[in-house]
C-alpha cells in the first residue's frame, strides 16, 4: 500500500505529493517510467512497470522505436499502462551522471512528461526519482531539480493535471526527498 507522506498545493492549483510506495501500483492517469533511450526495459523502475504490466507494454515500447527512433530527454514516448492501474506509461529518457549537462537534461525529462501527460488530457501523474537509481544521478541534487521543473512548468503552461505522485520506493531516496522538499516548501 502506498503512503501520501506530505502535500502542498501549488499557486497554480495543482497538487505535489511525496508518496512512499510501489510506482506500479498507483491509480493515477499515467505513471513515468524511468527509461533508457532505446525503451529496454531490463533493470530497475522500466523492469517494475514492464513486469506487472505485461509485454504490451515491451511491445508498444519496440513500436515506438522502430517509428520515431531512440527516446530524447526532452520528448518522452509513452505506451498504454498494459495490465497496470494506470491508462498510460510516459517513457521519460533521464540522464546517466556523468555524460554532461544532466541538470538540464534531467530538467527536460520532467518537464516533457508533463506536457505528455497533458497532451494525453491526464489529470494525475505519479513519477519516480528519475536517473537516481542505476543512471547515478545525486538524490539531493535531483530532488531540487525535479520539484523546480514541477513548479516551472505549472507557472508557464496551462495545464489538464491536478495532482503529481512523487513516488518514491526505498527508504533512502524519501529521506533525500523529503529534506529537500523541506528546504523548499516548510514555512
């Protein structure tokens, strides 16, 4: 079961939660999948999300591939959620840490999976910790860049989506997360 740890609502009407929990399990429109660019979903968050929802969406993943080609950070790909709550799954391309420019590119993955989510009239989105697993990016460091393209976004688009799941599933990255999101947000 999943846990609502803090909200805030945000000027422009939304609602950011940090939300402790499986990813795959959330009754939310679409949930982001923290994606390679070729859409392999072998290891960590992809393996989750393409094993409980069924080889649809390995498959409308090879489509996508072989119509558009590799996956950029900015333009995320998305599939239907197969077997899981959710209607859809936003491939976002987050960046490996060490490649250059990830604050920028993990920027771009963000917001390109809001303005997916909205083009597909989604009303709730629930993301992951993108590129903190096994792409190395710094909890720390993405926690505050991830909440700013959150906020960036809302500020300047008009927008379909009420409510943004951080879903975030081991101990470590919450605790990151949450003191983040304390030094941002507590009054």
């Amino acid at each position: 079961m999943n846990t609502v740890l803090t909200e805030r609502a945000l000027p422009s009407h939304q609602t950011i939660q940090i939300v402790q929990g499986d990813i795959t399990i959330e009754t939310v429109d679409a949930i982001v999948n923290a994606a390679n660019e070729h859409l392999q979903h072998g290891g960590g968050v992809a393996w989750a999300i393409s094993r409980k929802g069924g080889p649809t969406i390995q498959n409308e993943s090879d489509d996508w591939i072989r119509q558009h080609g590799p996956v950029p950070h900015a333009h995320p790909a998305w599939t239907s959620g197969g077997l899981l709550p959710a209607k859809y799954v936003i491939h976002a391309v987050g960046p490996v840490w060490g490649d250059g420019d990830e604050d920028k590119k993990l920027s771009d993955a963000v917001t390109g999976s809001l303005r997916v989510a909205d083009e597909l009239k989604c009303s709730s989105i629930a993301l992951p910790a993108i590129s903190t697993g096994i792409f190395g990016f710094p909890k720390d460091r993405a926690a505050d860049i991830i909440y700013s393209a959150i906020e960036k976004y809302f500020e300047s688009n008009e927008s379909n989506l009420k409510v943004v799941k951080l879903t975030l599933f081991d101990q470590a990255t919450v605790d990151v997360f949450l003191k983040s999101w304390q030094g941002k947000w507590a009054k």
